[in-house]
C-alpha cells in the first residue's frame, strides 16, 4: 500500500501507466518537488488509481480499496500520446470536480490533443497560424482533390507528436497518389508549407504567462521537422526572439494553459507563425527555469492563487464548482 495515504500529499506528478519510466524532465521535476515538499508532493500513477460516486460524492481510491486524499494540485505528466478520452482524461476530470487545481487543467488538454481544436482557438483569438485544412466524414480521397488545396503542402495527423506524423507533399500528383495507402484512424492536416522555416522552429516553454526557457531546433538532415525525437539540433535563445515569445505567451493563455511548449515557424517576413502548442512539453536539463517557474506556480495554487495561474481556460474551468465538489466529496485537502 503507498504510505502517502498515511500522510496526505498537497502536491501530485500524475504520469502515465506502470511500467513506463518517467520523462527525463517529469523525473527532475519530480526530484524538485520532492526536496521542496518532503512528504507533501506525491507521484501517483493513472492505473493505480479508481474513482467513481459512492453515497451521492465523488470517490478516490487505490486498487486495495484506500481512499486517497486530494491534492491540491496536480501537475499532470501523462505523455498526450496516453490521454485517452474515456481513461486519463476521465481521471483528469474526477480530480477537477473534487477541487483539485491541475497544471494543466482538462479544457486545456483537450484542446492540446487536437491541432485543429487549437487552431480553432488561436485564430479566434487573432493569433497567427498556417493555413490548414481538415474534415470530419468527408473521404480524405475527394479531400486532396479539393481546389482550396495547395501545394507544397504540409500533412500531418490532428493528434501527431515527435514529428512522427509529418510530411512535405511536393505536388498534387504525389499528395493522390499516397492518399489511399494515409492511416484513416484520425483525420489529417493539409497546411500550408512554410518554407522559411523548413527544418528549424523556435520552441518556447512558457510558465504562468511567462516565456521562462526557449530554443531553436533544426534537423541535422535536411528534413521538414525539427523535433528533437528526430534527432534535431537545438540552441537555447531566449530573449532572441521578444516578438516570438510574446505570441507563445499569448496562445499559451488563449488555449488556457499555465505550462505549455510553443511551437512556432519562422515566417518569411522575419516573424513567427503558430505551428502547434505542447500541454505536457518536456525541457532539458540545461533549461534550469522551468523547475523553478513550475514550483513558483504551484506555490501561487497552494497560498490560494487559484488554478490556471491567470489563463483565460484556468478561470473557465469553474472554480465555484469545484469548490462545490470538493465540499460534497467530504475530502478536505491537507492544509501545508
Ligand atoms: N506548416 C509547416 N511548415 C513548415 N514546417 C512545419 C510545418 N508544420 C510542421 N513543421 C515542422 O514539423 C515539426 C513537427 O510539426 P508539429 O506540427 O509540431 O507536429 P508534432 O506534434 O509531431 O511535433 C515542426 O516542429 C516543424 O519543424
Ligand atoms: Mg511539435
């Protein structure tokens, strides 16, 4: 049985299923948050975890059957490639109704798992981003055909990640020739190409309405994507690009989030361009600011700041409701 049942946690690191090892930059932040809280931070895990309604309130329990007091803050590690609707985010969702606040909140998850759920927001907001085109039912056969298709072009899949996912189309012929052998499981992209950028993006981490760390990735082979996953290059460059990392501050805020990884593409004009926003980025080592723009953050939940930092999506998420729920659920969380 975990022993943090017999002494509470304030602060959780909820990462991803047994036995996937921790991400390099969840690890330090976890060691951080260990020396910082003591007995105070936990790390849980989504499978050693059930939840549901037992007499009208909202329940956590462990698999034995041990009720599992709230935190008051969850920072949650779930790789987005595990954030499954009907699973992690139902989790998500059970420790926002008891009143957990969580870095990141669920709205802003969901939003993080699609690239055109994003857009939706971002351009709604004014902010810049590539043009892109996307479906629902529509056969992605008649979709290449479509006249508001341009090439070169840029395909990706709505939930892709690590670069996995995306290509450069040269031309139209190409773009039909490949459409019947594309994975259907999850629409896909066309976006528009944005040349002044191929195989380099300026990525920032932002914490709390703050670009605290950025870098430029650029592959070392000539390819479209920068993604470290594929072996790019990265150099830190933050105050480089004030212009850039303003507008990473800004969709960071408009999709609500209060730790985001921004992406964004070098346009020919000599500005950015938003290419897609992270809600679980990691950073490395040599990023020494975002541990402690995270603890800075947490303490802000913890001294009663409220959750999502001053984000648009962290007052949406319904604090009086939480409050509600939290009440009903009988937990109180354990004061510091
Ligand atoms: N429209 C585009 N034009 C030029 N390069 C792009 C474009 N979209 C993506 N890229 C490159 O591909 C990388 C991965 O794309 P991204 O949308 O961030 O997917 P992932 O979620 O897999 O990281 C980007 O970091 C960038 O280097
Ligand atoms: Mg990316």
């Amino acid at each position: 049985m975990p022993s943090v049942i017999d002494a509470p946690a304030d602060v959780w690191v909820l990462a991803r299923e047994h036995p996937a090892p921790l991400m390099r930059a969840t690890r330090a932040l976890s060691e951080a948050l260990e020396r910082t809280y003591g007995p105070r931070f936990a790390v849980w895990h989504s499978d050693e975890l059930v939840f549901g309604v037992r007499g009208g309130r909202l329940a956590l329990q462990t698999l034995g059957g041990q009720d599992v007091p709230l935190p008051k803050v969850v920072v949650v590690r779930q790789t987005p490639g595990s954030m499954e609707q009907h699973r992690e985010l139902t989790l998500l969702r059970h420790l926002e109704h008891m009143g957990a606040v969580l870095i990141n909140s669920v709205a802003a998850h969901q939003l993080c798992g699609n690239k055109i759920w994003q857009f939706q927001e971002l351009a709604a907001a004014g902010l810049p981003v590539p043009d892109s085109l996307s479906y629902a039912t529509a056969p992605f056969g008649g979709v290449v055909r479509s006249p508001q298709v341009a090439t070169p072009c840029v395909l990706k899949a709505v939930n892709g990640r690590n670069g996995a996912h995306v290509f450069l189309v040269p031309d139209k012929e190409m773009l039909k020739s490949v459409s019947g052998s594309l994975a259907q499981d999850v629409p896909l992209i066309l976006q528009e190409y944005v040349a002044a950028s191929h195989g380099r993006d300026l990525r920032v981490i932002v914490v709390d309405g703050e670009p605290v760390a950025a870098q430029v990735r650029s592959s070392r082979d000539g390819s479209l994507t920068s993604n470290l996953a594929r072996g790019a290059a990265a150099e830190l460059c933050l105050g480089r690009y004030p212009e850039g990392e303003a507008l990473a501050v800004r969709a960071a805020r408009t999709l609500g989030l209060t730790l985001a990884g921004v992406d964004l593409l070098f346009t020919a004009e000599g500005g950015h361009t938003v290419c897609e926003v992270n809600a679980v980025p990691g950073w490395r080592p040599r990023m020494t600011t975002v541990v402690p723009a995270i603890t800075a953050a947490i303490e802000k939940v913890l001294a009663g700041g409220g959750g999502g930092a001053g984000t648009e999506a962290g007052a949406a998420v319904g604090t009086e409701e939480r409050q509600r729920q939290s009440g009903s659920a009988g937990q109180a969380p354990t004061t510091a």
